[in-house]
C-alpha cells in the first residue's frame, strides 16, 4: 500500500511539475515540415508564434486555434491602411480602411506583440519571454523573403531556443525552382497536422483549387494564337522614384505562373524578372491587351493609371484606351501568395477572357469565395470585400 502511494505521489510530482517530459510519448505528435524534418510539437497547444504576413494566422482562423496566437511577425497583420491620389480631374482619389482579411476578423491580432519585421532578424529574446509552445514560420513572406545564408541563420537561432520550430516553404522561398502555387496546399496540410485537424485543413486546400481549376478548366483549350497578352503591373512610387513608371513580373513569378498556366493567356512581359521596373517607353512598347494592377508599395486602383498627372504619359497604352485595366485585391506585404489567392486567378481570367467568365459575376464570386473559405456571413463576407478594396466589382 505504501509503495503504490509513492507511486502515486511521484507520478503527481512528475505530471505537475515536468509535464512534457514524463509523458513526452504520450503527449507529442510529429509533423514533417517543408523541409522535410520531423518536428515534435505537443498535443496539447495552447500558445503559438507566428511569423507570416497571413497565411498562417488565416489557416489557424479557418481551423478554429486563433485563439492561441501569442505573438506575430509582420507589421502588415494589425495596420489599418488609407490612400489618397492625384487626379486630372481635380478631386482626390480616396481608399480607406484596407486591411488584411485575417485581422479584420480577428482584430485581437492588432493587440499582440509583433516579434518580426521586414528583414530584420526576429526579436528571438521577445519570443522566449512569450513562452511558446511551437513557433510556426512562413519562409519566403517577406519576414524571410530569400533562402540565403540569412535564412540559415535564423532557423538555425529558432531551434537553439529549444521551441518547437515548424517551417514552411513559401511558392517562391527557393528562387531557382518552377514556382507552383501548389506548395500553398501543403502549406495548409501541415498546419492542419500541427493541431491535428488535417481534414478540415484538407477540405480548406481542396476548396481554393476546385476555384483555380474552374478557371483552367475553360482556358486549356484555347490556342497559342489566341491567347491575349495581359500585364501585371505594379504602380510603385518607388518606381516612380527611380524615373521608372511601373514594375512588372517575368516568366519566371507566380504571377506569370497564373497568367500563362491556369488563365492560359499570354504574360506581356516575357522576360525574367520579380518587381522589375520599367520606364514609361517600355512600358508602351509592350502595349498589352489588359493590364492588372497589384500591389506595389501600395494599392493601385485603375483609377490612378487612368486620373493621376505622373501617368499621363501611359495614356497611349491600348489596355488604358479601351479601359481593360482592372486591379487584384489590396495584399499588404504580398511577398507571397495566402488564402485570397484563387480571387487573383480569377480577377486575371475575367480581364483576359470576358467572354468565357461572362456568367461569373465577380462581386458575387467574392462573397461566396469568403463565406466558403472563412465560413462568414453575408455582411462580414461585405466587409472582407470592401477591406480588399474589390467594392469596384459591385459596379
């Protein structure tokens, strides 16, 4: 009777006072990250560090453990963003109250400690003090935009802190390999195995490539003669700056990736080439048939390439004469693709092919692309549009 007492006893002791490590077999589950190593995360997770710009605070919203988010890495996540342009015609052009869809839907994300920003080393002391119990970290969004030897050191610097470390490899983390946004799927699967919910991260995965297959699915057989040439083309006034007029994206980006393999259109600019810019004459001389404005240093409305006195000199462009220039939704820190992205495949085919998207009414689609992915309502699935600034699509 007295040793099975003790046993007891020592057992409490061990459960209360180690946890982890008395039932470590008991209370440890393995994910295989992206690359490739087996990390021991606990069963029971209760704070996590995030480190991306919304594709892992997005996954945790839609599987439920937003909750559990302790600290974040990325200034894009909390802020709310406002913009005001030139224009021609006298008054102002106005865009308020642009956020990143995540926080708009969990505004406690504005709240915590941002332990990581831009390419400045983490905050690793900042971290230890917030005690997680698995830091998840998004390599290629822009907190570690490059896999350098920089790269190497901070994951190297997470695990000599003993937190579990789970790394994901971002579409364009690995600069010399054919970008596929298919990673983003396994992106999501291996945050579901973090909480051991990888059929609800499955469904979620499944869902936004039913809406990118949509789209292939009408364009595969068009012919090469056929296929109009679109530009994605980013306003930057950094470009400005630098007495260019825009940057653009080569064949060697994601961003052609849509364009040329899922829209099976052509990309314009047919070099090589991430945020390239280009001077006003380049730019005319590639004269594509529609222009899509994406993020660059800002949201660029069409209106700003129509209206503002600095882009007069782009008015001879036949997309801008026949008003083909539409615009993807506001990405704060778009160094890589998230959740939102089928919205850009889409935005892309209807620019390219109105004809065959025709049916699609695209401020419908955005409903049910949010009220599916998020699992809102009609008014929050309204209010994500709106802090996308896709309100346009309503006209």
């Amino acid at each position: 009777m007295w040793m099975n007492r003790k046993i007891i006893f020592l057992a409490l002791c061990c459960f209360f006072l180690f946890p982890v490590s008395c039932w470590a077999a008991e209370e440890m589950r393995t994910v295989v990250d992206s690359r490739g190593v087996e990390v021991q995360v606990p069963v029971q997770i209760d704070r996590v560090v995030t480190i991306s710009d919304g594709l892992i605070e997005g996954t945790m919203l839609v599987l439920g453990e937003e909750d559990k988010i302790v600290g974040i890495g990325s200034t894009c996540l909390p802020k709310i963003w406002n913009y005001t342009y030139e224009s021609v015609k006298g008054m102002p052009i106005v865009y308020e109250d642009g956020a990143n869809p995540v926080s708009l839907l969990y505004p406690h994300l504005r709240e915590l400690p941002i332990v990581a920003n831009g390419n400045a080393a983490p905050n690793f002391e900042a971290i230890a003090e917030l005690k997680p119990d698995v830091v998840l970290l998004r390599a290629g969004d822009c907190s570690l935009r490059y896999n350098d030897e920089n790269a190497k050191k901070t994951i190297s610097s997470f695990e000599s802190l003993g937190i579990p470390l789970v790394v994901l490899y971002a579409h364009n983390f690995n600069e010399d390999e054919h970008k596929d946004i298919s990673t983003l799927s396994d992106e999501i699967r291996i945050i579901g195995g973090v909480f051991g919910k990888e059929d609800k991260a499955d469904d979620l995965a499944k869902f936004l490539e039913s809406q990118v297959n949509l789209v292939n699915d009408r364009t595969k057989d068009i012919a090469k003669g056929q296929k109009p040439r679109v530009l994605i083309l980013g306003l930057s006034p950094s470009a400005r700056k630098e007495g260019g007029a825009g940057q653009v994206f080569g064949l060697d980006t994601i961003e052609s990736s849509f364009i040329e393999e899922i829209v099976h259109a052509q990309n314009s600019f047919q070099d090589p080439g991430y945020f390239k810019t280009l001077n006003a004459e380049q730019l005319l001389a590639l004269d594509p048939d529609s222009i899509v404005l994406c993020t660059a240093s800002g949201y660029h409305p069409p209106s700003e390439l129509y209206e503002a006195p600095y882009y007069q000199n782009l008015q001879e462009m036949r997309a801008v004469k026949d008003r083909n220039v539409t615009a993807l939704p506001w990405s704060p820190c778009n160094c890589a693709k998230r959740l939102e992205y089928p919205i850009d495949v889409m935005v892309i085919a209807k620019a390219a092919y109105p004809d065959r998207f025709q049916d699609i009414n695209l401020a419908e689609w955005l409903l049910d692309f949010y009220k599916n992915v998020y699992g809102v309502d009609q008014e929050t699935a309204k209010k994500l549009r709106s802090a996308q600034w896709m309100d346009w699509a309503v006209a």
